[in-house]
C-alpha cells in the first residue's frame, strides 16, 4: 500500500470530474478522499493519470468544490466493499451505504469491487436449470446457472415487476442448495424503489435478498461503482460461502447513460450516438464477471435488465450486450397492450444455453421437443394473423385455423400469469402439452414419436382405455368353460 499523499492543486471542475496538478505516484483506480473549504468530505476515484495530472471522478458530485480551498488526499488503494454473510437482508445505496436506517455491517473481509478475472481453464460450462416460476422463460427459453442472460424491456412496460417477481421465486428445484439474490437498481424513482422494499418485505424475501438501490437524483456517477458493488458482493456469496448466486441488474442503459456523460467530461471521441468507444469493454468487464470455478461449490448467474430507446433492438446498449450474453429475453409492447402479463415475446427471444440445461436428467426429456413445436406452431399462427387481416378468417383452411387459435390460446394460457403465480418446470409443461394436443395430428411435427406417444394427453387417455377394455375380455376368457358334452347325432328320416 502507497503513502497517503495529499494535494491542494486542483486546475480544473468539469462536470463529475475534478483535474488535479503537480502529482506523483497516482494510480488508476485509486480512492480519492476530497475535503471541501467548508470541510464537506466527499469520495472519488481517479480515472487517467498523465505525466504530473490526475482526472477524478466524484462519487457525491463536484458542486461546492473550488480550486483553491479544496484538499484531495490520495489514500493509495483502490476501491473495496466490505463484505459479509450478514449483508443478506439488508439494503445499501449505490454506494455501500446501509440505506434501512440499521448500522454498518461487521465485515468479514474488504474485497476490491473490480473483481478478478476467471481463469477461462478453471471456468465450468454452464449446465444446471434454474427455475424463476415465469413460464416464457422456464419453458422457451431456460435460464441456466452460471449463465447471464438479459431482459430487453421498453419504457413503459412491467420489467421492475418481473425483476421483483423472478428475484423472490428463483430457485434451482430439487437440490436443496444454499440459494441468494443480490438486486441491484440504477437511476430508478423514489416510488420504484419503495415498490421493491415493499414487496422484499411484504413476501418474505428479503431475508435472502442483498439489495443496491441508487436513485435518479442520487449522484450521477455513482451508478458506475454500484453494479461493480453488486458483483463483488456475489463473488464473495458464491465463492467463499459456497451460494448459488442470481444477480438482477436494472437499468444498465442509466448505466450506460452514466458511462456517456463521464466520456463527454472528458472531451472524448464519440462512438456510436455519443457513447464511447469502450462501452463494449466495459459493459463486458461486468458481464464476464458470472459463471463457475472448478473446485468452488458456488455459482453467479446474471439477469441483467435494459430498457430499449425507442425500443430499438439495434441500439448499441442492446446490440452490445446481445454481442456479450448468451442470448436475451425480449419484452413487448404490443402484449403488453393486451394486457398480458408478462409481456415476453418468445419469438426474438433466445436463451443460447437452454439445450445444456434441460433434459431427461434435469427437468423432463419432453421439454426440448415441447418447446420447438410450441415455438414453430406460434410462429405460423402469428404468420396467419397478418393473412387475415387482407383475406379475413373466412379464407383460410382448418389446419390454418387451428394455429391461429393457438397463437391466442398461447399468449392467453402459457404466457400469461399473474404476479404471483410460481408455476414449477411440470406445470409449465403441462400447460404447453394441453395446447399442443389441440393441434391436429398432422401438424406435429418437431415432436419424436415415442416422446408423443408418452406426454400427449389425448394418446396417455387412448392407451389408458385400450388398458381397461382389454382386462374385461381377459377375464371373460378365463372365466368361460370348455364344452366337453358329445355332439348329438343326427336323426335319421
């Protein structure tokens, strides 16, 4: 650890950012501690350093600072959480301070928030199913341990409700294992924030939940440590008390956001619509920041949640993260204009590692074969949709029609639930064999025979009759006597 070295050499304030002169020995990455001239104390980090000049970023905002009276001290070490077990239950701001009014936590250790890389040798190979209790997801497009796997949303659309609703139901079924949330907001309302306490408490969560809540009229450039605080507190959960980990990241585009108006105080280059060029740098420094480690009981699984400008999949926060993740959940508005709940559209959704994580040994050996037909046979439905409104359903054939009452009856019955229903891996997929066994038989097609002729509804019934059928004719067989009497002879005229 460096000396503590303390300046008064501040040139320039611009924006978040403070410009220190005449300085030796900075670090990137190094705690700042800042003293104003009325003796306000206030934290940074600094992020460049040239020949003799420092550029600071100031966590609490750089308003009161001046050029002459303020001190900044360099403390010699970059930024750390504390960490420990107790950390479950309680809520911190974006910071790492307590923010439910409780004291400081007694910590176990004080861990660097930019983490350390995974060894790709020693990195295991995502595998085990988690189920989050929402349909559209356990059952099309499965999220996996160790996985990251986004939520695309739009303004205006339900992503906090399901961020809350997957962080109280989540849970690898049948293993019995050591399970934690860590939920971590940026730039969220007041009100957004009241909602998720409020309904940690009010279910019973909490108790396993670490909650990170920075709000909009928090400091700007406090949301960049605040996802770094999430992650190191899920390293620390996962890979020294040995916890299955899910950490929800809701919003990265404030994130991104944040990321923007730091580049523009710097007076750098623009990348694409003014973000800046290392934005898929540093979007994937926190993503990679999930998986398994050979030899470590624990795992850390990412749900990280984004709204879509314009609900513009081509926007470089969505395009980026979909370049990174494996795979994305897509939200829509037009469902959610139907009023279903949640308004996740499986078509532009993909989960890249769903095949590793379903199957006869995890969930059910029907599952792969269910979901490909689901999704081809609502494909073609949507299709007909489109048809009918030039031709009018008059026009179309009864094979056509059928797909198109399961493109209904799939939104109305399989995505559709309530914000409380925790649907299991077999009730999911009950519900989706009950709509595939309305579809004529012809139309199955993605589905292997012995998997139909198992799981089918309407073939279990067939055999289970043909059963009971046959054991009344067995009976009567074994029931009948051989006729033993002679033949009478015939009479003779």
């Amino acid at each position: 650890m460096m000396a503590v070295r303390e300046y008064s050499s501040i040139t320039n304030v611009s924006g978040p950012l403070v410009i220190v002169d005449k300085v030796t020995e900075v670090k990137y990455g190094e705690v700042v501690e800042i003293t104003t001239g009325k003796g306000e104390k206030r934290h940074g980090q600094v992020l460049d350093s040239m020949e003799d000049k420092a550029v600071i970023q100031v966590f609490e905002g750089t308003s009161g600072i001046d050029t002459k009276n303020t001190k900044v001290k360099f403390l010699g070490e970059t930024m750390k959480i504390a960490v420990g077990k107790s950390m479950l239950g309680r809520i911190f701001d974006g910071a790492g301070r307590p923010r439910d009014g409780k004291k400081e936590i007694i910590p176990e250790n004080r861990l660097d928030i930019n983490g350390n890389p995974i060894n790709p040798v020693v990195r295991l190979y995502p595998k085990d199913f988690i189920q989050t209790g929402i349909s559209s997801i356990d059952g099309m497009n499965t999220l996996v341990r160790g996985q990251k796997l986004p939520i695309f949303s739009a303004s205006g659309l339900p992503h906090n409700e399901l961020a809350a609703q997957i962080a109280r139901q989540a849970k690898v079924p049948g293993k019995g294992e050591n399970f934690a949330v860590v939920f971590a907001a940026m730039g969220i309302t007041s009100e957004e924030a009241n909602f998720f306490r409020d309904d940690f408490e009010r279910t019973g969560a909490l108790e396993r939940i670490v909650t990170f809540l920075n709000l909009a009229d928090d400091p700007t450039i406090e949301r960049i440590i605040t996802p770094r605080l999430a992650l190191t507190t899920a390293e620390f959960l996962a890979f020294e008390h040995g916890m299955h980990v899910l950490v929800i990241l809701t919003d990265l585009t404030n994130y991104c956001e944040a990321l923007r108006e730091v580049a523009a105080a710097r007076e750098e280059v623009p990348g694409r619509r003014g973000y800046p060029g290392y934005m898929y740098t540093d979007l994937a420094g926190l993503y990679e920041r999930a998986g398994m480690i050979q030899d470590k009981k624990g795992s850390i699984t990412q749900l990280p949640i984004l709204t879509m400008p314009n609900e513009d999949i081509t926007h470089p926060i969505p395009d980026l993260t979909g370049y990174i993740t494996e795979g994305q959940i897509v939200m829509s508005n037009q469902l959610h204009r139907k009023g279903i709940y949640p308004p996740v559209d499986v078509m532009p959704s993909l989960s890249r590692l769903m095949q590793r994580g379903i199957g006869k040994e995890r969930t059910r050996e029907d599952h792969a074969d269910l979901s490909n037909q689901m999704y081809a046979s609502y494909a073609e439905g949507r299709d007909l949709r489109d048809l009918v409104a030039v031709v009018g359903e008059e026009a179309l054939s009864e094979t056509d029609k059928f797909l198109l009452k399961f493109a209904d009856r799939f939104e109305g019955e399989f995505v559709n639930q309530s914000k409380s229903d925790d649907r299991t891996i077999t009730d999911t997929l009950s519900i989706g064999w009950e709509l595939v066994s309305q579809l004529p038989e012809r139309e199955i097609k993605r589905i292997r025979p012995d998997i139909l002729d198992k799981f089918h509804p309407k073939k279990a019934k067939t055999e289970t009759k043909k059963t009971e059928s046959a054991a009344p004719k067995e009976r009567e067989k074994k029931d009948e006597k051989p006729n033993t009497a002679p033949a009478k002879k015939p009479k003779k005229k």
